[in-house]
C-alpha cells in the first residue's frame, strides 16, 4: 500500500509527524507532496497578508503536476484549502482529510480572530464545508469531534471516522522521575482553548506550590500579571519537552469551559500519557474517551479554578495517588493511543476504502 501524504500541512505538528510515522511502522508507504507554508512560526493562526501571500503562493506550487503512483492520498492538518487540489489529484482512488480542526470553529468561536456574521466568517464556514465535503473519509481525532464535524458539513456519520492523536515515541516514552519540589507543568500555545487563565487562577490559590508554563501565542499578555510560583519560558525545543515531562510532578491539560475544550484530547494529554506522567485535565465529554476519573488521569470541572487548585494540591500530597495515575495514564495510552494501535487503525480505515 502506498499513501501520498499531500499539501500545505505543517510537516513538524504532531498530528502529522505521528501519522506519517505511524503509517510507516504498519508497513504503508508514506510519499510526501509538502508545500511549506506554517514551518518556524511559533503561532500559525495569526492573521496577516504574509500569511495569506504564503498560502496562495504554495498552492499555487501544489497546483503543478508531479508523476507519482500511489494508492490513496490524505491531505494533513491544516489543509482546508489543499482538499480540491487533492481531489483532482486523487482521481479515483481515494481520498482522506485530516482536518483536526474547523476553521471557523477555530478562527470565530474560540479565538474570536473575525465576528460572527462578518464577511470572513462566512467565508470560513464555506472552506469548512467544502473542505469536509469533497473527501471519500473524513478522520477525526475524537468520536465528539467527528460528531460536530459531520454536522458541520451535514455529513453521515459514517463518512466521519476516529483515530486519536497519540505521541511520537521517538520521543516521548517512560522515563517519569518527578524533581522535588513537586511542580506543575503546562506545554502548549497560549489561547482560549486551554484555559489559561483558569491555571493561573489555581496556581494562585495554591500559592505553595510550583507551575511551570511553556508556549506563547494569543494570551500572552496574561502573563505579564502571572503570580509569583508560576515560572515562564516562552519557548524550548520540541526535542527537549520530554525532559520536562519526566521531571514534572504532573502535567496539566486544558481548562477551558468552551464547546470545542469538551471534544478534543490536546497533544499534550498524549505526551504525558507516552511518559508516564500523572495528568490532571478538565473533565469533558472527550477526554472521557480515552481516561477514567481516579484511574488514568484525575478529571476536574471544566473553568473552575478551585478545582483544579484543589486537585493540584492532592496530587502534590500524595505521592502514591500519583505514581497510580502515571501507570494508570501510561497503560491507557498503551491500548487505545499507541504508533502499534494507530498505525493499525490508519491502515485499516484505507484499506477499507481500497
């Protein structure tokens, strides 16, 4: 089986990168047709003409083309504007999206880039449509996506499949040795989706107690009043973030009360599931797919900071809680998130559609 991995996708996201190599492992061959669009900028959804002229001008370059046998193609994330590129391309065979994302969900309703109703809006929702529309198999990171994906597009639901996200595990694997004294870590772009302001909120009602905060983006300026346990660096190479999870007495997934935070399992979940490491996350109908409450992971109330405050607290207090949760956390990555059983599933979900 041979794949065509197409378009303006950002090569070094980790949806993409671990699907790639996921492919690979069960034995699919993997021809990249990549057009760089996003590479070496730390906040990809920014909106300016740069941006704009970028885009226009690879797809302009995927347009071109270049004699390749190949049995099915997938278009990566982001990759809205590439899906009628690839249609042409694909032909007959087969033809899948890895979206991840709505645009407009994105861009309008999480972090409020463009007004609803506006003139860009609507031109989001119409990529949107289109874009989930022309493929054979949409692929979507979690079973409350795919349902908000379908709907979207007013698809059948049977046109909408699962993979999780899962971790590239060159990388990220066992290793977790917490440092004293116990801190807290988040890793991620800084917007609306991971409920920034309700970490920092909890750090400072648990003033006793580290967290340290890695990414920038979009809410940056919340940091300019972050209390003083809480340690900023804005940025350290993708390489050296298993590091941070090994030493970290726990990592922390996303918080935010919104719509989009209940459907999405966020890479860092993944990460730190692949590590071994205690993780505490806002507790929504997504992230339930994959952890168990007390279990896997310790599952708090969506924006409620003197939740996660409080189970921040028990965490830091009770070694052993956390040493279960790792291996709790660790072995449900084992059988529902790793390259073995991702790359099974992305193999089945072609061949099916051969």
């Amino acid at each position: 089986m041979r794949v065509l991995y197409f378009g303006t996708y950002e090569r070094n996201y980790p949806r993409n990168a671990q699907v790639i190599s996921c492919l690979r492992e069960a034995g699919v061959e993997v021809v990249e047709r990549h057009a760089s669009v996003w590479e070496g900028r730390r906040d990809n959804w920014t909106v300016r003409w740069s941006a704009a002229l970028r885009l226009t001008l690879a797809e302009a370059k995927l347009w071109w083309p270049r004699r390749a046998a190949f049995d099915a193609v997938i278009v990566g994330y982001p990759g809205h504007f590439d899906v009628p590129r690839a249609r042409r391309l694909a032909g007959k065979r087969p033809l899948i999206f890895n979206p991840l994302v709505s645009l407009y969900d994105t861009l309008v309703s999480d972090r409020g880039r463009f007004r609803r109703g506006s003139f860009a809006a609507r031109v989001l929702a119409v990529v949107d449509r289109r874009a989930l529309r022309l493929p054979d198999l949409v692929v979507a990171d979690t079973d409350a996506n795919g349902d908000f994906l379908a709907g979207l597009a007013d698809l059948p639901r049977s046109r909408v499949q699962t993979c999780l996200v899962g971790a590239e595990e060159r990388l990220f694997h066992s290793g977790w040795r917490p440092e004293e004294p116990f801190r807290a870590l988040f890793v991620g772009k800084l917007i609306p989706l991971h409920g920034l302001d309700v970490i920092l909120e909890a750090a400072r009602l648990a003033p006793e107690l580290q967290v340290r905060v890695i990414g920038s983006g979009q809410l940056d300026e919340l940091m300019k009043e972050k209390p003083s346990n809480v340690e900023w660096r804005d940025w350290i190479e993708y390489e050296q973030l298993p590091d941070e999870y090994w030493s970290a007495g726990c990592a922390l997934g996303i918080f935010s009360s919104s719509e989009k935070a209940a459907r999405v399992i966020p890479n860092k979940a993944f990460q730190a599931l692949a590590c071994g490491t205690p993780l505490i996350t806002g507790d929504t109908r997504g992230v339930r797919e994959l952890l168990v409450d007390g279990e896997s992971a310790l599952l708090v109330p969506p924006g409620d900071p003197a939740a996660l405050a409080a189970g921040l607290r028990r965490l830091a207090a009770d070694p052993g809680l956390a040493r279960r949760l790792g291996a709790g956390g660790r072995e449900a990555y084992e059988q529902q998130a790793s390259e073995e059983v991702l790359g099974a599933r992305w193999r089945t979900l072609i061949a099916e559609l051969l």
